[in-house]
C-alpha cells in the first residue's frame, strides 16, 4: 500500500524543539522529492521545507522558518525529518507531508505550542 504517515507532534513549550517523521511506504523512497507542510486553524496551508531526492538532497524552506526549522531524510528507514527549533507560537499548526509528484498526502501531525 502507497503511503506516507507522520508522527512526533505533540505539545512543546515557546522556544523548544520537536523533531517531526514522515515514513513511506509502497514505493521507492529514494526516488522521490519531499516536502513538509503546515496548515494552523483559519490559514491557508503552506509549504514549510522541502528536499530533493538522493544524490542532490537540495533543501529549501520558508522565509518563517529558514534558519530554525531543519528538513532531513533517511533513504534506509524511508523516512523525512522535521527538526523545529525555537519554537514560536505561530509554529502552532497540522504538519503535513507530502510526495509532490504523485500527490500524495499523509494525515498529519498536530503541533502545539503553549507555556
């Protein structure tokens, strides 16, 4: 079965740090271009991090969170990385992953953050 899930979201305080995964399944991991998704209640989603496939594994991110937020993958455990670091409020938000050429979505991931 093709599919992506996250996981690792949970409640981190302002300034804390949280890593986020996303593990594929069904298709070959390596192959494929990924990104990190956000979407907080009454926004528009947007595109958080993104990385290329193996052999490039070129990053870019959003100008919110260049610099804090770190976007990795492990093609042996077909599994893309999330690292938020210094934490804001405005990072409060569903974490989504998607596989851009085929369209594919995972369910997503909550991240709270609150003192």
């Amino acid at each position: 079965q093709v599919r992506i899930v996250e996981s690792g979201g949970g409640l981190v305080q302002p300034g804390g740090s949280l890593r986020l995964s996303c593990t594929a399944s069904g298709f070959p991991f390596n192959m494929y271009n990924m990104k990190w998704y956000r979407q907080a209640p009454g926004k528009e989603r947007e595109m958080v991090a993104g990385i290329t496939a193996v052999g490039s594994s070129t990053k870019d991110y959003a100008d919110s969170v260049k610099d804090r937020f770190t976007i990795s993958r492990d093609n042996a455990r077909s599994t893309v990385y999330l690292q938020m670091n210094s934490r804001k409020p405005d990072d409060a938000a569903v974490y989504l992953c998607k596989v851009p050429s085929r369209n594919l979505w995972g369910q997503g991931t909550q991240v709270t953050v609150s003192s």
